[in-house]
C-alpha cells in the first residue's frame, strides 16, 4: 500500500483527505490510502517517518511549515530559499522537503496581478501580507518575483514590518493588494477576521485568503462589502496538491 498524509497540530478543517481519496478513485489507483496525522509536537514526526510502513508523501500545514526543516535529510532549493516546506517526499527511507505554497499562490496572483496598478501610472503595486508564518514566506518569494512592494503584518516587529496596532485606513488605502496567511477565520472559528479598517478598501483592492474552509470567510465577506475583489484559498490548495502529486512521483 502506498501511504500519503498530511501533518499538523489541528486538522479537522482540511479538506486535503477529501482532494486525495477523490484523485485516488478517479485515477483508479488501488492501494493508496491518505490519512490526517495530528503531531502535538513536531519531534513526533521521525516516528512517524519510521513507523508508517509505505509511506510515500506528506503535506504540512500550521505550526509546522518552518519547524519541519531540521528533521528532513534534505531540501529542494526552492524551499531552501523560501525558509518553509509544506510537502515531503520519502524515498528509500530519506525524508525531502519541498514547497508547493509557491506554486499555489501564484495561481491565485497572476490572473490579478495587472489590476493592482492604474494604468499609465508610475506608481508601483503595494501588498499587505497579513501573517509571518511559512504560508507567508511562499506569498512574499512571489510577490519578490513580480516585483510588488510588500509589507508583513506580524504580532512581533521581530517577524514582520507592522505590528497589527499600526494598520490605518492610511496604510491600507495605499496597500491595495491584502493577502491574509493567517488561520483567523478558519473552521471552526468562523466568525474571526483579521483586525483591519476595513472601510477603507475600495473596488481597487485585491484580497485574497489562503484560507479555504469556509469558501468565503469574514475577511473575504468584509472586503466584498467594500467592493473589493476577494478571492478565496480552494484553488491555491488544488494548485498546489496537484504540483505535490508531480513531487510525489518523480524519480528520486
């Protein structure tokens, strides 16, 4: 049996079991199996590595995106550079790490990417990357790809350029892109909404939310009331389980 998983603290919101087993079936592949592997503590995952007995892939997801990297034997350069991995190959009972964040979030940005300067104008897009957490480390290597400005939103001025206090409608008027990487929101808290002024987004604001269970969450629903274009995690999830399935099944 071929055995696939995703690690994390708490998993009852993910919806990547249900992505997998449908793959499995569609593509009449018997024999695979994908289970949700809850770790209190990122230390529990060599015993995971050594005890699952055909065990092929992992996804990662929160706290573990930065963690995980000193228990894997090796890195794809990609994730070297971006500090996070969220997916893990196992091959000959060597553990790799990669990330496919990247690949997701750039299927969400690009189709928007031209909406977010005026055109004719010199000025130059600006983002608010809400979050500095391993998703968020994927979302600021693509927005350094496209040249976008960006600031990082964090508790701490050790992690991030703004603290949550400093967010005015000021900076957000001048901030059209926002990009959440927090779980706030998230199943099954739904009712949670990053902190933000939100009367001061207008219909030239982009939100997006890596978020992808509730569909729309309360960041999203809020934007929306302002006219801003929001656009949810679902497909950044597909993109990237599907680049972690290439990953999966390349030659070592």
């Amino acid at each position: 049996m071929e055995r696939y998983g995703l690690i994390g603290r708490k998993l009852g919101h993910s919806f990547s079991r249900e992505h997998f087993t449908k793959l499995f079936k569609q593509e009449k592949l018997k024999g695979h199996r994908y289970d949700l592997f809850e770790l209190a503590a990122i230390g529990e995952l060599p015993a995971l590595l050594r005890d699952t007995a055909g065990l092929r892939g992992l996804n990662v997801t929160i706290p573990y995106k930065e963690a995980v990297i000193p228990f894997l034997d090796e890195l794809d350069p990609l994730a070297a550079a971006v500090g996070a991995v969220n997916t893990i190959a196992v091959h000959g009972g060597r553990a790799k790490g990669y990330n496919t964040d990247v690949a997701g979030f750039r299927a969400l940005i690009l189709p928007v990417a031209g909406q977010l300067s005026d055109p004719g104008s010199a000025i130059r897009p600006r983002a608010l990357v809400l979050g500095s957490g391993g998703a968020s480390r994927a979302v600021a290597y693509v927005l350094r790809e496209l040249g976008i400005r960006f600031r990082i939103v964090s508790r701490s001025r050790q992690r991030g350029d703004l603290t949550w206090d400093l967010i005015d409608p000021t900076v957000l008027r001048v901030c059209r892109l926002v990009v959440n990487t927090t779980p706030l929101g998230m199943y099954p808290d739904v009712a949670e909404a990053p902190p933000l002024p939100y009367a001061a987004l207008t219909a030239k604001h982009v939100l997006i939310d890596l978020v992808y269970n509730p569909g729309e969450t309360m960041f999203l629903k809020h934007g929306a009331e302002h006219g801003a274009r929001t656009i949810g995690g679902i497909g950044m999830l597909k993109a990237q389980a599907d680049e972690a399935w290439r990953i999966w099944h390349q030659a070592p």
